[in-house]
C-alpha cells in the first residue's frame, strides 16, 4: 500500500519501522530512536545511521555491553524484515499541489467535501477522489489543506 514517508515526503510503500540507537560511556548511556511509516530508501538510510552508530559508540559502559548486541539485532532483524518492500520510483520527489491537480480537482470539490463532512474517513475519500480526477491521494488532501487555509485567510 502507497502511503508517504514521514521522513522524506514521498508517496511509495512504506511500513511502520521503530530503528534504535545506543550510547555507551563509562558511568552512563544514552539511547535514542527513530521511528515511523518509512520507504525503503529511508529505512535504509535510518537503518545505517542508527545501526553503525551503535556498533561503534555502544560497547562502553557495563551495562551497554549487554544492551547493545539486543540493539543490534534488533534494528537488524527490522531491517530484513522490510527488504521485500518495494523502492520508490528512481526520482520520486514529495507530492505537490500543482495548478493542474488543483484543476482536476475542482470539479470533484462539492463531492469531495460533502464525503469528508459525512463523516468518511479521509484515506477512503482521497482514494475515490484521485481516481476521478486523475490525481494522488496525497494531492487530494494538499488541496483539502489548502482550501480550509484559503478560508480561515477570507
């Protein structure tokens, strides 16, 4: 399923995924983590930066060299368990509103409001909407965001 990244932006498949980071030092640690519906180009890039930064600075402290190993398979048992995961198109860039989306969408405008006021949920409309228009998804809510600015502005 086509979601968009929460770290770069762009619509491809994605998968929830929760990397973690260990900081060992003498009497005490840090531990951070990173986390959310990822590509596979971020997946791989978050995978790299957290995994090699704990192999690297985990082992030194008491305690974190029992915890790091437990990290480092973690993030690596996540990892392989998204390498099935289609990439995102070579090129792919973030969804945007252009002038032409915004006129294929205009005449879906009352449909597309009426579906969301009655409650439906907003995947679902977006979905439906971008068939008829011939648009993304992610358009259909940039222009549903950008109508409710332009009228809190008027």
């Amino acid at each position: 399923m086509s979601m968009v990244c929460q770290a770069c932006g762009v619509e491809a498949p994605t998968r929830k995924v929760q990397f973690h980071k260990h900081t060992g030092m003498l009497i005490m640690m840090q531990h951070g983590q990173f986390g959310g519906n990822l590509c596979k180009r971020c997946i791989g890039k978050y995978f790299t930066k957290f995994t090699g930064w704990t192999a690297v600075a985990g082992w030194w402290g008491m305690i974190s060299f029992f915890i790091t190993p437990c990290v480092l398979l973690w993030n690596t048992g996540l990892y392989l368990s998204t390498l099935g995961l289609p990439a995102p198109a070579p090129g792919a860039e973030p969804p945007r509103l252009t002038q032409e989306a915004v006129d294929k969408l205009e005449p879906y405008a009352d449909r597309l409001f009426s579906a969301l006021n009655s409650g439906k949920p907003h995947k679902q409309v977006a979905d439906e909407i971008a068939a008829l228009a011939g648009v993304t998804p992610v358009q259909v809510l940039l222009y549903v965001s950008a109508v409710v600015e332009s009228s809190k502005d008027g």
